[in-house]
C-alpha cells in the first residue's frame, strides 16, 4: 500500500503559487456538559458566501498538520473528540475544479489526488471519536471529508449534498468511490456517485442525507451546531447508541452488490453510450470497494482518478462548465437589461401541445396571467384543460402547494376573441410549422396588442424575418426557439432579425432568464444553431443509408460523438416527416452542403422505423422500414461515415462563424450542450472537431489556440 507521509506534497504548494484561497482550519476546544473536551475545527476561507470553501493543496496540507496536532493532543488526554464543519452555510465545495484543469502531468495529478487522501483520512485516525457537522453545503471533497469521521450529523436546511465528479469527467476520489457503499449500501451509494450527476446534477437535502444514512442525525438551523455537540456528547458518553440500518451485511455483498453494478452498468450503456469514461470508472471502483481495505480502496482510486484529471475528458468538461455556469450568465450580444419591457401578461398563440406547454411554463415562471387562443372554442377549452391536469400532476408529486396549483391555474385563460390580448406585454405563437399561417396570426394579432408589446414566435426553421413580413411593426418580433420537452431543455435559441430592436432583444433575453432557461443569441439564418448541426448529422446518416449502408452500422458509426441517442432513435423521436422537413429546408437553402432524402420522405409516409413492444421499448428496425430504404449499392463503413460526419461539421461551425450567425466557437457549444445533449465530457462540437482533426483537415486550424485537450503524462 502506499505510504502516503513519505511523499513530497509541499512541491504541490509551490506549484500552485499564491493563487490558492487558502481555506484555513481553526481549531478550538468546547467543553462539553459531561465533562469531556472537543476540539472543533472550523473550515473558512475568509470570504463571504459567494465564495465557497474549495481544498487546494496549501488547504489540504494545513489541514493535515492540524489533525496531527490533534492526534498528539487526543494521545496526551487534553481532548476525548474531534470534529470539523464550516463557516456560515458551508461545510465545502471540494477542489477547485480550475485549479484541477491547470494540473501539468498525470505525475502531479497523481500526487494532488494522494495528498486529498493523506489529509482526508487523518479525521480518522485521531484516536479519539470523530465528528463531521455537515452545517451546509458539502460537495465532493466537501462530502468527502465527512465520509472519513466516525460519525455525521446535518443541518436540516443544508442547500445541497452530493458527489457531482462523475457528471465533471471525474470521480469521487478521496475516499467517495470506496467508503459510501459500505457506508449506506450499493443501491443507495449507486444514487448518490452515479444517477444523481447524470439528472442534471441533483442534489441531497439534509433530510435525504439523513434518510440514505449519510448522516446520522439531524437537526434544525437555528441551534444547529449547539445541538450537534450535544448530541456528539451523548455518543461520546454511551448515552446515543447510533445504528445504521443501510450499513450493507453479508447477503448484500455476496448477492446484491454486483446485480446491483451490473443493473447500473446497462442503464448507462443505454442512457450515456459507453463513449464517457468517468462513470464506469466510477462503477468498477465501486463493485471493487465490496471487499479489501480502505487503503487499497484508496489505491485504486489514486490511479483512477489521476488518469481522468490527465485526460482529455475532464479538459473538455471544465470547458463545458464554465461555459454553462459563467458564458450563460453573460450571453454575448445581449443589450443593456435595463432597456428590457416588463412582462405583466403573456398571450399564447397556440392550444395544441407545444403552445400549452409554453403557456404552462410562463405561468409557473412568471407567475402572471396567462391567454390562450386558437381557431375554436373546443380547442382553446382542450388547451385550458391541459394545463390544468398538467398543474394538477404537479400538485399530486408534491411539487407545489394546493395553494400554488390553486392561483396558477386561475392565472391561466383561453379566448377566441383576440381583442382580449390587448393588455399583453408578450405574445408568442406555437402554431403549425408553415411560413404563411404564421405571418396570418401574427398580422391578425397585431392590430388588438399596445405598440409596446413584444412578438416572438417559437418557429424551428422557418425565417423570422420573413414571419414578421406582414407586420406594421417588425422591429417588435424576435426568434425565441424552445427544444422539447419544453420543461426539461434548459436552451432557448433567441434569434435576432435584421429588423429586431436592442428594446425587443432584451426583453427575449431577460424572459429567458426569468423562465430559468439559458437563452443564446442567433441570427436568422436556417436552423439557427442546434438543427443546422442535427441537420449534417441526420444528412450524413441518410446519405449513408441511401447508398446502401445499415441503420446499424450508421448508428454505430456516429457513436463516438457521445450524443444521447442515435440517428435512428433521433428520427424516431422528432418523427419523420419534421426529420424530412429538417433536411428539406437546409438543402433548399444549401443545395451543396445539405443532404435531401427521399427516401425519408417515404419512410414519413410509411410513419415507422423502429419495432417496439407495449412497453415502448426498442425491439429493432422495422422490417417494413427497412425494405424501403433497401437497394444502395455502396455501402460504406462506420469510420468512413464518422470522417465524414466530422468534416462536415467543420465545415458548417465554420461558416456559422465566418456569417457571424453566433459570436465565438463557444455560443455553438453552449448551444449543442444545452440543446442537443452533446456530452460535457466532450466539451461541446468544437473542442471534439479540434482534437479528432476535422478543424485541420476542413480549414487548415482549429477552433481553439491551443486546442482543449489532456497534459497525458
């Protein structure tokens, strides 16, 4: 096993320079009503809330050397307990996932991961009981360093716990990976490393912490930290026996524990691919930690852990996430907030599923009145009616209060007079894709809304400047493209018209905002971002089938990208007659770039590709399907489609540059992360066309100077 003391963790320090906000443990000694002494080590970096305690190496190393003063103090008799928590709020937020980035060589990577494990392990080791007050937030090595004391209390209010390293590239590698299983149980520990990070990053409130058997006690805000050191006096003095009935017994590790993996292992097979590494890195540590020691768990982990933090995936990763935490926060383009109109009632244009579903969400966001219309009363009454059941659904979930589901939906009314949109601050029409019905609507709305009022209309593909070709007042419309579901995508592609005014683009912009979505601004050019990229993938699979290749090997070929779903399963999911029109309307407006297929158009009329059983699940193609694409005579292999597909990507994130469609490389990223899944381990289409040579093949550079990629050794 490694021996942790006899390594030179100071030349971390000194590598990292003065950058470090160092996050300082300072110890001091509460007596407790039996007579007994803690010593309470108080993790703060000095700053406000806004900035979280992160573990550096001057971090960890001081950390490491308090614990050995408390070791030399519990020896000595002047103490009986230990116990660390954290400054107002919070505990940690774990390493500082940009200093991670900066990390020159897996040698030093290796050493960081090892230098977590030294110090993290010292709060066991005391020789006296030991003691963590999750007092708040507490992620990663901020969990982490819980997991290493005997005992574990949470404030009730803490905002978030979790280990989010898989969803980061990374993994739990201070002893995450190896301790919670034994601690709370496979399946439970399976939720927290694996499935949890994969859901957008959902986080434990301190009641779940308590429920998994994280924690061991709970206790309310107000007195938390007095109440925890009662309760740490009642362990210390036999008073509270602490039981932890999810800590997994014998039947567990023989039986369970590697269905348990094996369960998982298929789920991400089928949700994530097998192209990011992190997670079932994650799970074979895992399967590893039912039997051995701590110190060969942690063994483990230090290799793990130190290859990804050298790799490619956690480059792309950091590049991702700070694309989606700080590029959203200021969307390039975006005019002064201040010229923004304020939104006081929404009118939706549209009862049918889009339109309702956009209304939903206006009203639960916004909480203002909300109006629908549509060609007759029985579909604006069938509109209303859904989203009522739809806020009732909310309700049944506990998601929202009686009260709540009560207000939104007497916010919320239909209407076939257009007259009653005249007090509306915000019109947006969901009806069918089809350039003249939506200029009719619009032309018709126009008249009956203040000259204040903003237009936006949620159109794919069509041009909005041409939408807005009927309107006395283009300057009001904007581009404002959801993707479905409209609940759960977090992008909105606000695309901006030659006409579009700084008043009417900042107003789309804080909206967004306002919905809790991630807007970026595009200009009116077809298919803005997301289905001018989707539209290469799915020519490129169609033109592949065309020639006689198999949907199967198509799907494999474009696995390596990572996305979500294969071709196969993405025609199935947006139907085939919107997957045809995708393509016809790009090889309309570029006949030499884009792909048209008529053999999707007869695919669409025949209405199926995939074969699925009651359930829905996938059985294979359909065989109907497949025989009338059949009749290609060259048919190609999955590395040739992929050099193909690369290439045309290149090429077509190129052009959106040069035609200034979006600002920089980034806002593509953003916006195929955010609204086509793309993985953030690959770190959005350009960092992966950098780093596979498509950007050298296609225009002689790449789109980043230098390109994001792993130190390797």
């Amino acid at each position: 096993m490694t021996d942790y003391s006899t390594i030179d963790f100071d030349s971390l320090v000194a590598l990292a320079g003065d950058d470090e906000v160092v996050t300082h443990s300072y110890v001091r000694d509460i007596p407790l009503t039996s007579g007994k002494t803690l010593a309470l080590i108080t993790l703060d970096n000095g700053r406000d809330h806004t900035r979280p305690n992160t573990l550096g190496a001057a971090t960890l190393l001081e950390y490491a050397n308090t614990l050995d003063g408390l070791k030399v103090r519990a020896a000595a008799g002047e103490i009986h307990a230990v116990a660390v928590t954290g400054k107002p709020f919070i505990l940690a937020a774990g390493a500082d996932l940009s200093k991670v980035a900066e990390i020159p060589d897996k040698e030093t990577a290796k050493k960081f991961v090892q230098l977590g494990h030294y110090a993290l392990a010292k709060l066991g080791e005391v020789g006296v009981p030991s003691f963590a007050f999750y007092n708040g937030l507490a992620l990663g090595g901020g969990l982490e360093i819980g997991l290493h004391a005997d005992y574990r209390t949470v404030d009730a209010s803490a905002p978030a716990l979790a280990l989010p390293e898989v969803f980061l590239g990374l993994i739990p590698g201070w002893g995450g990976a190896t301790i919670l299983p034994n601690l709370i149980g496979i399946e439970n520990a399976l939720k927290v490393v694996i499935e949890n990070p994969l859901k957008q990053n959902r986080t434990l409130k301190g009641q779940d912490a308590l429920d998994l058997g994280i924690a061991d006690a709970i206790f309310p805000s107000v007195n938390y930290l007095e109440d925890s050191l009662r309760w740490a006096d009642d362990v210390i003095s036999g008073r509270v026996k602490v039981k932890r009935p999810n800590e997994p017994g014998k039947v567990e590790r023989l039986v369970k524990w590697d269905a348990a993996i094996g369960i998982a292992a298929k789920m991400l097979k089928s949700r994530i691919g097998s192209v990011p590494q992190s997670p079932y890195a994650a799970l074979d540590l895992m399967k590893a930690a039912k039997g051995g020691t701590r110190a060969e768990g942690f063994q483990r982990e230090d290799e793990v852990l130190a290859d990804l933090i050298a790799g490619d995936q956690l480059q792309a990763s950091v590049y991702s996430f700070n694309l989606v935490q700080k590029r959203t926060k200021r969307p390039a383009g975006a005019p002064d907030k201040a010229l923004a109109k304020k939104v006081t009632k929404v009118g939706v244009i549209g009862a049918g599923y889009m339109a309702s579903q956009l209304a939903l969400l206006f009203v639960r966001r916004l909480q203002v009145p909300v109006v629908i219309t549509d060609v007759d009363q029985e579909r604006v009454d069938k509109g209303v009616a859904y989203i009522a059941g739809e806020v009732d659904a909310l309700l049944a979930k506990g998601r929202i209060s009686p009260d709540e589901a009560n207000r939104l939906k007497a916010l919320v009314t239909g209407t076939t007079d257009k007259a009653d949109f005249a007090d509306c601050d915000w019109v947006i029409e969901a009806v069918f894709e089809e350039l003249e019905i939506k200029q009719n609507v619009f032309a018709e709305i126009e008249p009956h809304l203040s000259p204040e009022a903003v237009l936006a209309t949620n159109t794919s593909s069509l041009s909005v400047e041409q939408i807005g070709a009927k309107l006395a007042h283009p300057e009001r419309l904007v581009g404002f493209h959801f993707f479905t579901p409209v609940a759960v995508m977090p992008l909105i592609e606000v695309v901006k018209t030659p006409h579009t005014d700084d008043a009417t683009l900042s107003t789309a912009m804080v909206t967004a905002k306002n919905l809790k979505k991630n807007a970026v601004i595009t200009a009116d050019t077809p298919g803005f971002v997301v289905n001018r990229l989707l539209a290469v993938l799915l020519g490129e699979a169609m033109r592949a089938v065309d020639e006689g290749t198999s949907f199967e090997t198509v799907d494999q070929a474009i696995a390596p990208l990572g996305l979500p779903m294969a071709p196969s399963a993405l025609l199935d999911l947006v139907g085939l007659k919107v997957g045809a029109h995708v393509l016809d309307t790009h090889h309309a407006a570029f006949p030499d770039r884009f792909y048209r297929s008529e053999n999707l158009h007869r695919l669409a009329e025949y209405g199926k590709l995939l074969e699925k059983d009651d359930k829905g699940k996938v059985r294979g193609f359909d065989k109907g399907a497949l025989k009338i694409v059949s009749g290609g005579k060259n048919a190609r292999s999955a590395d040739d489609i992929l050099i193909s597909l690369q290439d045309g990507l290149a090429r077509e994130v190129r052009l959106m540059l040069d035609d200034q469609v979006v600002a920089a490389p980034e806002d593509i990223d953003l916006c195929m992360i955010l609204g086509a899944g793309f993985p953030f381990q690959m770190g959005g289409v350009t960092p992966y066309l950098d780093r596979v040579g498509a950007s050298e093949r296609v225009f002689g550079d790449t789109f980043h100077h230098p390109p994001i990629a792993g130190v390797g050794a």
